[in-house]
C-alpha cells in the first residue's frame, strides 16, 4: 500500500465489527499508538469523531494520525495479548508505557537437567527451568545461592552431566567446590540421580518460602556432632543455621497468612505517576518496588492500572493468587482471565475496602506518595536536561514538534579508514541501539565534505528504500525531526544538498565550534543563533555534538588498530593466515599477544613449539622496532 495515498475517511468505512487489535502511524511510519478493541469499527472510528470527548494527549496523538492498520483477532484475550506485545516491540509515543530498564536477579534452577544447578539470572526465558524472583537485591540472591550450595551441595558449573557418566575418573573431574564441601560431585559419579533429585526438592522447598524445614534440620545434624563431640562440624552446622536466620530475617513478617500477593498502589501528578508493589510470598514481604509510568498524562488511575498489569506480568514467570489493588483495573476481568491462563490456575484481582488488605494497600499507596515527593526535584532535573532542552532547542529555531535528533560526524587520520557517525537522541537521550556507523568507500584522501556526503546519501537513500517496500524493513526508516552536524556552514550545505537531492524536508543545523573546539552554538538558515552557554539546550547541544565525535573516533580507532595488528603480524616468520587469526581471536589487542608467553602461546589453535616462539622472540629480542 502507498501509505500517500491513504484516505483515512475511506479506510474507517472498510473497518470490520470483529475484535482485533490497530496501530496509528505517524507521516514517518513510526507506530505512535497500539490499542485493542472489542469492535474495531466502532473504536477506531470514535477518535476521528468530532463529537467524542477526548484528552489532550488522544487529541495531539490524534492530529499526529497519517494512516492506520489493524489486525482482527478471535477473540477480546487474543487482543490484549497481541496489543501487549505490539507496545512492547514499538515503544509507541502515546501509549501508557511501563518504564522499566531495571534487569532483577532470579534464582534459576534447571529442574530439566539429570542433576540440576541453582544459578543467579537476569533474565526469563522459557527453558522448563524453575525461576524464583525477581529479587531487588543481588546481594541478597547470591548470599541465598551460597547458602544452599552448602546445606545441599548443589552445583553451579555448566557441565552436561547424565546418569551414565561413570565412576572410572579417579577424581580427575572434581573441582575445588567439591573439595569446599559445597558439590557433591556428580560429574565424578559420586551422588545417585535420586538422592541428588531429594536435595533439589528441598531446594525448592526452602525458595517457596519454608525455612522452617531446613532449620530443624540442621539443628538435628548440630546436636548430632556436638553428642558425637565432633565440636568443628557442629560450628559448621550452627553457622549454617545462623545463615538461614539472616537470610529469613531479610523478608519482613506480615500478618497475612501463608498467601502469595502482590499488592500494588499509584501515586502521581500532573506529570509523573509512581507505581508502588510489595512483593509477598508465604506471607512475608520479601521485596518491594517502585516503577515509573511514561506518557501516563490524562489517563486515569484504572487505566494506568490495566496497562501496569498487562505489561508487566506478561514477562513475570510466576503470578501469585491473588493482587491487591488500590483500584479496579480497566478489564478487571478479562485481565484475570488472561493471568489465569498464564499461570494455568485461578489467579484474583482484588480491591480491598477494610480490613488488613486495604492496610497493605494503603500502606503501597503512602509509599508511592513519598517516593514520588522524593523524586519532584529529581524528575524536574530530568526533564530540564531532556525534554526541557529539547523545547529550549525549539524556540532558538523556532521549530516545534521536535522528537528525534540525528547527528553526525567524520573522522580519519590524513584521510586513512575515513569513518562516519550517525547519532540518535530522542526527546533529550541517547538512544544507542541506533547510532549508525559508516566505513567510507568512495572518497579518497581527508575529504570531509565528500565523505559526509556519501554517509548521509546512503543513510537516507537506505531509508527511502525501507519505506516503500523494496529493502528490508529496519530503523532507518525512522527520519530525524531535526538534522544536527558537526560544523556550521559547509557541513549544513551539504547535508541541504543530499535532502534536496532526495526530495526530503528536514531542518539542518550545523553545531558550530570556537578556535579552543568547545561548542559554541547553532547555525541555522544561515544564521549562526545566539544561545546561552549556561542553559540545558546548550548542553544538551555538547553532549550530542560531543557524542558523535566519540562515536566516530571509537570506530575509527578500532579500524585503525585492526589494520596495525594485521600488519605487524604479518612480519612474524612463520605465521600465517590461519594462525594470525587463531592469535586475533584469543588476544584482545597487540598488546594482550605481547605479553603472552611462550606456553600460552603454544595452546592456541593451529599453533606447535616453533611458532610460540617465532611470535615470542618476534616482539622480545632486543632491539626490534615493535617492541
């Protein structure tokens, strides 16, 4: 489809009365809003109504509207899942987005495996493992992990090790945690796949919850040595116990029963919403956390709850019975459906109104105020440095509507591997997942002009071809509200040029430096613009200016030093293709293969006696130049 040729009017009357799901995109063909719908007609249809009373941010979003896709679905749960992943593959600009760069640590323990490990992981994924978390302390995750190595001596190595492995080893497979007392050496056929399994339900036992169980334990095994006047083994056994008592004393008693909860509250402004949930299993409270909510805006407390509970437990690997929440979510009941299906059991969203769930509630929703009056000052510092100076950028050129930069630089030594850069900030942050770096092909020489020429024609001719279906799709497709180079007049010259050449309209300005090379400024429709160098625009202004030189300079150094490794090891007498990589391959730089003895040289792949030491004595017989 030509999407310049989309006739909103035309394509509302094709919409179906089905279930499904729609994406709004913007003149770019960036995907600015996921919603789902019971009725795709009748919802889509409803923000191109005049007579809808919409917010201010469905109102901005709905000017923002150059054409729009749907998906029907069979069913309302089949839409909210697909609407989930959607907002969370596109980040869409208008949607309530659960703003979590955060990585927890889990307890995994491989269940699968003939005999299970017990690891620490960031991240859940779907391995038939049994994953416990997330934690809010690392700390904590690995004093629970040592722990239970050695009250049950479960491994942590990635050894593949099965039940037929025999016992003919001699020891030579056991590690030094067999020797601590924290394995029972499996890989050496030491420990039946029976027991080793009774020790792993006792693994899993004390995760879920019940420590009770391995404190009576390991008081019977300390009187036991202590009656048999083994007095070193009943200490191991009582600081073992005081080990379990730190780690249970970490997790705050509640009075709530045996029950696993989460209970989750908000608090917010006009320009910020906090999400507060504690964490409680076995009725305790083994965590808690705070979560910041992006473009919640308008949106009220139940929607803002709906999007917090799809988006965030559609990645949890456990969702406990039963949710507290300060307020009825959106779709109470299909969001329940949809938790039960995950868990494969009941799962119930509750909103308590008396009692000792409307005090844990309450409480969630005091901790959320405070954190968020902590947080005023902070956030405030946060958005003067980004959107704050965004929209200072804004009123010195007189632009608006200023989401995406792109910047760009040049960088070589006398024109040698001339390199570009392409930079991204959106609304005031770098978004590194999208620089963009570019190997110079067709210029020759310190060309500065002529390179930056050929970088900016292949990134937007690549673009245009993402956009209308004959490349691949990828990010390129994603043009800039705003153009920043890294000089004033030439380097804008050009960059209007490439634009016109490509029939694209898209403000440049050039970043203009003093004789010290320290920003000075903007230079834009051929007017260098006066900006205080006080104020968060021109900040912001350096750091981008700063981090497309950085970004050059760092691809450039890395090709430079690629090319003088290759050329000095292709000096060394006896060393060839095959062994010059084996070197690159186990060495990080010349430096790390200078260092290298002669054993170490000797283990390398491809490499014998005699060629350790031609590339030893290569770089340590006196007098050579590469030394």
């Amino acid at each position: 489809m030509n999407k310049r040729d989309f006739d909103i009017e035309e394509e509302l009357n094709k919409l179906p009365k089905s279930p499904g799901v729609y994406m709004m995109h913007d003149k770019d063909d960036v995907i600015i809003y996921v919603g789902k719908a019971v009725i795709l007609r009748n919802r889509v249809r409803s923000y191109f109504r005049e007579s809808t009373k919409k917010s201010v941010k469905i109102q901005q979003m709905v000017r923002n509207i150059a054409w729009f896709e749907y998906v029907v679905t069979d069913s309302e749960l089949e839409a909210l899942v697909l609407e989930n992943n959607l907002i969370k593959e596109n980040q869409p600009k208008y949607n309530t987005m659960l703003k979590d760069d955060k990585t927890y640590p889990y307890i995994k323990v491989t269940v699968a495996d003939d005999f299970p490990r017990i690891v620490m992981c960031r991240k859940v994924v779907k391995d038939n493992a049994r994953y416990f978390g997330p934690f809010t302390s690392g700390e904590a995750v690995r004093e629970t992990i040592d722990l239970l190595r050695r009250v049950y001596k479960v491994r942590g190595c990635r050894m593949k090790i099965s039940p037929s492995d025999d016992k003919e080893n001699g020891g030579a497979r056991k590690c030094l945690y067999y020797h601590m007392g924290q394995c029972q050496a499996p890989c050496d056929g030491l420990v039946s796949t029976e027991e080793y399994r009774q020790n792993i339900e006792k693994v899993l036992d004390f995760l879920g919850g019940d420590h009770r169980e391995v404190t009576r334990e390991l008081t019977d095994k300390m009187q036991a040595a202590s009656d048999a006047m083994d007095y070193e083994k009943a200490i191991e056994y009582r600081d073992l116990i005081e080990s379990v008592r730190k780690v249970s004393e970490k997790q705050k008693i509640t009075d709530t029963g045996d029950e696993n909860r989460d209970v989750i509250a908000l608090a917010g402004n006009d320009e910020s919403v906090i999400v507060q949930m504690f964490f409680i299993r076995g009725g305790r409270i083994v965590g808690r956390e705070h979560y910041y909510m992006q473009h919640a805006g308008e949106e009220s407390e139940e929607d803002i709850l709906a999007a917090f509970l799809v988006q965030f437990y559609s990645g949890a690997p456990f969702i406990p019975k039963e949710i507290l929440l300060s307020a009825e979510p959106s779709g109470r009941e299909l969001i329940e459906e949809w938790m039960s299906r995950q868990m494969g059991s009941k799962v119930n969203i509750t909103i308590p109104q008396k009692g000792k769930k409307d005090k844990l509630v309450l409480l969630a929703k005091e901790n959320a105020r405070i954190k968020l009056d902590q947080d005023i000052e902070k956030l405030k510092r946060d958005h003067d440095r980004t959107k704050g100076a965004v929209e200072e950028i804004e009123k010195i050129t007189g632009l608006s509507g200023i989401h995406r930069m792109e910047a760009y630089d040049i960088s070589n030594i006398s024109g040698f591997e001339s390199v570009g850069s392409m930079v991204v900030y959106e609304d005031g942050r770098p978004k590194p997942n999208e620089y963009r770096k570019f190997k110079i092909r067709s210029v020759e020489g310190p060309n500065d002009y002529a390179s930056m020429e050929e970088v900016l024609t292949r990134r937007f001719e690549h673009g245009l071809k993402e956009r209308d279906g004959t490349d691949t799709p990828g990010k390129f497709s994603k043009f800039p509200d705003l153009i920043l180079m890294d000089g004033g007049r030439g380097q804008v010259n050009i960059c209007e040029e490439v634009l016109d050449d490509l029939g694209l309209d898209i403000p440049v300005c050039g970043m203009v430096k003093d004789d010290n090379h320290r920003t000075r400024g903007l230079y834009y429709n051929n007017v260098e613009l006066p900006i205080s160098s006080s104020s968060e625009g021109f900040h912001l202004i350096t750091r981008i200016q700063d981090e497309a030189h950085r970004f050059a300079i760092t691809f450039h150094r890395k090709l430079r030093s690629s090319q003088q490794v290759h050329s000095i090891l292709d000096d060394i007498p006896g060393i060839g293709p095959a062994r010059r990589k084996s070197l690159m391959r186990s060495f990080e730089s010349l430096d790390d293969i200078k260092e290298a003895s002669e054993e170490e040289l000797e283990a390398l792949e491809s490499f014998n006696r005699q060629a350790a030491r031609s590339v030893y004595e290569f770089f340590h017989k006196t007098g050579n130049d590469n030394e």
